[in-house]
C-alpha cells in the first residue's frame, strides 16, 4: 500500500521568513496530493492540493510542488506570519483512499 | 452552514461500554470516511463508504462498526470500548472533481476511555 514519509517533523520560523515541507510518496498510482492545516481542537483543513498532471500550483503565499519521477512534493509557505503556526499534513490519494504523512508541526514566531 | 458536522466533540466513558459517534454532511458527497487520529497526531484511514457502500475497510478491531443510514450520514459504533481505543475520531466526506476525490474533515471528537 502506499506510505507517505514526511519532513521536517517540527519547523520554527521566524515571521517574515519561508517555510518548506517536504514529502515522498511510494504508490506511484497515486493522482491527487492534498495539504491540510490543523489548529489546536480542530479538524484538518484543506488548504491546497495538486493533482498528478501538475509540476506547481500557487495560492497567495502557499505554493505546492510535485515530482512525479522522483515521487516527492513540497509545500512552500512564503512570508510566515504567526498565525501560520498549525500542524501541515501531506497526503497521496489514489480514488479516495488516502494516506497522510506524520505531520509537521511549524511555529511562526513574531 | 455547508460542513461536515460530528456529535459529540467529547467523549468520555469507561471500558466496556457500548458508544456512537454521529457524523453528518450536507455538502451532497457521495463518500464518507472515518479517520482515528492518535496522540502522535497520526491520522489514518478507518473506513470509507461510498452511495451506503462499504469500499475501505482497513484493519481495524471489528468491535468498531460503521453504519450508514444514507448518503448524508455516516456513524462510527464502537462496542466494549478499551483504553487504547482514546484518540480523536475525526469524519470526512469526498466529491469526485476531474478524477480526485477532494475531502472534506468535520471537527473531530474526542473520545476518551477511563
């Protein structure tokens, strides 16, 4: 089945500053890769995803990447502000079935 | 509000009980899953149903059971609760958009076993 390994576990930032996360996947029919934001007390939420026909994908300042060959994708947040600090999670989808990453804790500090 | 909703956001009970989480979307997906989120922050995939079907069913203790009354709603029943089963049971439902099933996560509950 498919595993999806994730780094760094936990990221502190200065604000201002970028943040990068990065993902592997081993499945190499998984099609859809999502990111999730999570807050304290509540439930993932989607913030950007990008499918297996795209190279990047750009929203404000999150910008997601994805290396079919190489089976890696990578979230990029730009000019981190403190209420950037969440847990991000990565995750490979193939037809709904969906495998996350372990997370990465990120703090932005003011 | 168009969401995922789940009832209740805590849960508090003591092994050997019988207990339900209620999960209900009005986003009009087709599929609904079931996620255990454990205190590492894991989050992996316990169930999914897709039209009251059941299409994923990983490996989970079969005192766990799933119950899907219609599209809408998706239930978590979990018989003789024990201590490792403490953790926050998030649901979440999915439509099909050019070929990906984007999905959706309701606000989790937390359900603890003393």
């Amino acid at each position: 089945g498919e595993n999806v390994e994730q780094h760094p576990s936990t990221l502190s930032v200065q604000e201002g500053d970028s943040a990068v996360i990065k993902c592997t996947y081993s499945d190499s029919a998984s099609n859809y890769f999502p990111w999730y934001k999570q807050e304290l007390g509540k439930g993932p939420q989607l913030i950007i995803d990008i499918r297996s026909n795209v190279g990047e994908k750009k929203d404000q300042r999150i910008a997601v990447t994805l290396n079919k060959t190489a089976k890696h994708f990578s979230l990029h947040i730009t000019e981190t502000q403190p209420e950037d600090s969440a847990v991000y999670f990565c995750a490979a989808s193939i037809r709904g079935d969906m495998r996350f990453g372990a997370g990465t804790r990120l703090t932005v500090k003011p | 509000d168009t969401a995922v909703s789940q009832t209740p956001k805590y849960l508090v009970t003591q092994m050997g009980n019988d207990k339900s989480i209620k999960c209900e979307q009005n986003l009009g997906h087709d599929t609904m899953y079931w996620y255990k989120q454990d205190s590492k922050k894991f989050l992996k995939i316990m169930f999914s149903y897709n039209n009251k079907e059941l299409i994923i069913n990983e490996t989970v203790p079969n005192r766990f059971s799933p119950k899907s009354p219609d599209k809408a709603h998706l239930n978590l029943h979990i018989n003789s609760l024990e201590l490792g089963d403490s953790a926050v049971y998030f649901c979440a439902s999915s439509h099909i958009l050019a070929g990906v099933y984007e999905q959706y996560f309701g606000p989790g509950t937390r359900l603890t076993v003393t």
